[in-house]
C-alpha cells in the first residue's frame, strides 16, 4: 500500500522546460518526474551498498591474516635469489 505524500518542490525554469519537451501534451510532468525518481533511488541505493561493499573489503584486506599473507606473498614472489 502506497501513502502519498504532498509536498512543494521548486524547479528552474529550464529543467521543467525540458520536462515539458520530454512529455509533451501525452502525460503530466510529475507523472514524469515520479517515473523517473522510482528508477533513480534504486540505483542509487545499489550503488551505495555496493560502495560499502568495497569500502569493507579494502578495510578488511589491509587489516586481515589473509591481506597480510597476499601481501607477503607478493614480496615473496618478487624475490628471486642470485645464483
């Protein structure tokens, strides 16, 4: 169940313009503008877990017995001994 809320928003000229071209006469520009929001925020919601996502990775990583084992692991490689 959907509760709609009412409230004021203030575009600039130009954006609504646009909105207007975008539309035309076919449907209201805030049937638009709700359109576009419900595809928006859940992009921007995946893009900011999965931000998170790698923010606890790197942490974990650079802190962890297995980040410290790769990263010795890598100086290991790099050392070949003269002979």
């Amino acid at each position: 169940m959907f509760v709609e809320w009412r409230f004021s928003v203030t575009l600039l000229e130009d954006i609504l313009a646009q909105v207007d071209q975008l539309v035309g006469s076919k449907q209201s520009p805030w049937a638009f503008i709700r359109r576009v929001l419900r595809r928006y925020l859940p992009e921007q919601t995946k893009n900011l877990e999965e931000l998170e996502d790698q923010r606890v990775a790197a942490r974990n990583a650079g802190g962890s017995r297995l980040g410290r084992l790769n990263r010795s692991g890598l100086r290991m490689r790099s050392f070949r001994p003269e002979g």
